[in-house]
C-alpha cells in the first residue's frame, strides 16, 4: 500500500511506531537486552577475534558516579578504581573532533564504533575500531575524532 496525500507523513509515522509496537508485543522487551552482536556474524573470525580483546566488564571495583563531562557533554566518562588502586574511565565519545592532554600514559581500548586519533607530534591518522586499541605516552596528548555514532571505549592509566 502507498499513502499520498498530505495526511502521508503522519500516517507513515503512525505506521512506524505500529510496527514497533507489535514488535514490542511480539517478544518480551528482555530478548532486545540478551542480543549478542557477535551472534550475527558467526562466520567473521576477524570480528570475533578483536572483540574477544575488549573486556566487557570488572568485578570487584568501586564505580565513581560523578560523571567526568569535557566538550559541552560530547565526551563523558566515568571512573572505576580497582583494588591495587589502579584506575580506568569507561567513556563514550560523540561525533566531533578532541584534543586531550595526558599526565600518565594511557591505553585506550575501543569497545564500540569507531574513531581517528593523530597523537601529538606524529603527522600519522589512525583508524580504529571495535577491540582495538591505542597508546599515549606520559605528558603528552591526542586528537581523537568520531564522525558518526558514538565510540565507546575503556582508558586504562598505565604508569
């Protein structure tokens, strides 16, 4: 069926939002939570074998749940500390173009999306994707862009 007319748009829309419904009805909201997205490409070893790097979560830590917000909210992170006192931020990046300083070096570990990073003094950009990761030396610092949707990722103090 086609809809014309001037009552179009809202009668697409209304559709829209049906089927998302039926959907909803269709399967218990808890089957959208139990996804893996590893289980649609089951055949991609390469996909599978980056994520297995990239840890999906840390026991036995204290949750810090004041937020660390740079960039107007663009990037937020927020910080774990673990037993041996070592620290990490699990922060999300939105689309847009940073520069961060660093004091430690650090190791930043995409979990989700992708980013650009150019560190400071190297005229090299790097791509990076989902299980990889990169380095930062001490008092220096990085360029990071992300051009669409969100980059997730883990920041580990190294030193």
């Amino acid at each position: 069926m086609r809809i014309t007319g001037s009552l179009a748009p809202a009668l697409a829309q209304d559709a829209t939002v049906f089927a998302f419904l039926f959907l909803l009805s269709a399967f218990p909201i808890s089957a959208f939570f139990e996804l893996n997205p590893l289980d649609f490409f089951p055949g991609c070893p390469t996909l599978r074998s980056l994520m297995a790097n990239v840890a999906t979560e840390f026991q036995g830590v204290t949750a810090i749940t004041k937020a660390n917000v740079y960039f107007d909210g663009k990037v937020v992170s927020h910080s774990i500390l673990f037993p041996d006192k070592s620290k990490k931020t699990l922060g999300l990046i939105y689309p847009g173009k940073f520069h961060f300083g660093t004091g430690k070096s650090e190791r930043m570990e995409i979990v989700a999306g992708e980013c650009q990073t150019k560190l400071d003094g190297q005229s090299t950009v790097n791509d990076y994707v989902a299980g990889q990761f990169f380095d930062i030396p001490a008092n220096s610092g990085f360029d990071i862009e992300v051009k669409l949707g969100i980059c997730e990722y883990v920041c580990s103090f190294l030193a």
